[in-house]
C-alpha cells in the first residue's frame, strides 16, 4: 500500500471519529440528564410563584395573616404559629368598666379570648360597659396605642365600692420583621415579610374598679327634696244657731198669784 492511500485510509478514520463523538454529544444536548430536567422544572415554579416552599425545618398549618400587605399580589401564609411570653396590657378602670390599651406591643394584634377574675363576686359582663365610648374587646384588633373596654360586674349580694380586677386578652399578631416588640422573640426563626411568623400570647392587666352593688338598686332620694303632701284645709267653723225663745203661755201668766 503506498503512503498516498495510508493517508487517506487515515483521515477517513479520524473523520469517522469526530463525527460519531459530535453525534453523542449532540444526542446528549438534546436530550440533557433527568437531574438537569429536574432543577429546571423548580425554577418554573418557583418564578411562577407555585410549588416553592419557604426555607426552615418547623412544620405546621399555614394560618393566614391578620392583615394583608399592600400591593396587588397575595402575602404569602405563615406555616407557623409559636407562643411567646409577649408583652402586658396598659390600661384603667372605670365605672363597672376596665378600659384596654395595647400600649407596649408594637405590631397590630388580634384579640382572641377574654377573660376576668378578681376578688370574690367580680365576674365579666357580657352586655359590656355602662358608656358606649369605644368598642368591646372581643374579637378587636388593636393597633399600637388603640383601646377597647371590658365590662365587669358584681354578683350575689356584694355591696357596691372599689374592686381589685385582672383582665387577660388573647391576642395574636403576625411577624414579618424581627425588629418590633413582642417580634423580637422569634428573631431566631427569621420572620419576613416571605416568611411570616404567627406569634400568640396573654396580655394582663389589674386595675381598680368601682363597682354597682346591690345596694344601689334602691335609689333614696337626697334629703330635702322630698314631696310634701300638701295640708288639707281646715273646715270652717260652723255658726252657732241662736237659742230659739219659749212662747209664753198666757194662761199660766195670768194665774200667778
């Protein structure tokens, strides 16, 4: 075999190399690894917002926000729900009312129970305050600063005067920043506004209370004012009827001696 054709049998073959190589190769493009086809079909998802869970080990049952975010699109639901010490209630009491401030939490919280317990006889009343100056507690949300009212009464017999009274508030409140109080006690867990945390605590309050007791159902009236009867009038004093003079019997007169 001269080296002419050596060197033609040579570069048929180097061709037929490169061009079975490039052929797998493309073949391996085309089709790509199922770990590839994996890792892209997340990215969809997660850019059209489905299927993309938030990071962080907890499990539980969304709860969705109290409140939701401004904007057109749909804040994301808090999978957590985690009780915390939280913050006391500031607030003062009123007649047979105990007035509410959330004076210390920094973020807006829902109102969730309501209870009251004090000395004996002091008991929650359900048709609220006596004034209608705010609105009940239950089922209020309270932004920083904002106040709601307690009603509270006496039963049995117990007599009107000061009593000591405990108001205790379930409240909630969602997380999406670390920074505000009660939100500073999950800092660990990262709330966001992505990653919304749940928080639930008890607020208290004890404050005085002037109380109605029973004893004030008979309302006296004050002294001086009460109606006098007016006197009857004395009946005149009847005339006295003039003696009535005896006729004079003129046979007698005329027989006297």
């Amino acid at each position: 075999m001269t080296s002419s054709r050596k060197r033609t049998v040579l570069i048929i073959g180097i061709l037929g190399v490169l061009f079975a190589v490039g052929a797998g190769w493309l073949t391996y493009l085309a089709v790509g690894s199922p770990g590839a086809n994996t890792v892209s079909s997340g990215n969809e998802e997660g850019l059209d917002g489905e299927g993309v869970e938030p990071s962080g080990s907890a499990s539980g049952e969304g709860i969705p926000p109290d409140d939701s975010s401004s904007g057109g699109g749909t804040p994301p639901k808090p999978r957590r729900s985690i009780n915390v010490n939280g913050v006391d209630l500031d607030g003062s009491g009123e007649t047979d009312c105990v007035v509410v401030i959330n004076g210390f939490a920094q973020v807006p919280a829902r109102v969730t129970s309501v209870q009251v317990a004090g000395e004996a006889g002091v008991a929650a009343d359900a048709s609220g305050c006596p004034s209608e100056d705010g609105p009940g507690c239950a089922g209020a949300r309270l932004s920083p600063g904002d106040s709601c009212r307690v009603g509270v009464r006496l039963t049995g017999n117990e007599e009107s005067g000061v009593y000591s009274v405990t108001v205790r508030l379930g409240l909630r409140a969602t997380c999406t920043s670390p920074r505000p109080v009660p939100c500073d006690q999950v800092a660990g867990r990262s709330p966001s506004g992505v990653n919304p945390i749940n928080i639930t605590w008890t607020g208290r309050l004890t404050t005085e209370v002037q109380l109605t007791g029973s004893d004030d159902d008979d309302v006296e009236s004050p002294p001086g004012e009460e109606e006098e009867s007016p006197e009857t009038p004395e009946t005149p004093d009847t005339q006295e009827t003039p003696d009535t003079q005896e006729p004079v019997d003129s046979t007698s007169a005329g027989s006297s001696p």
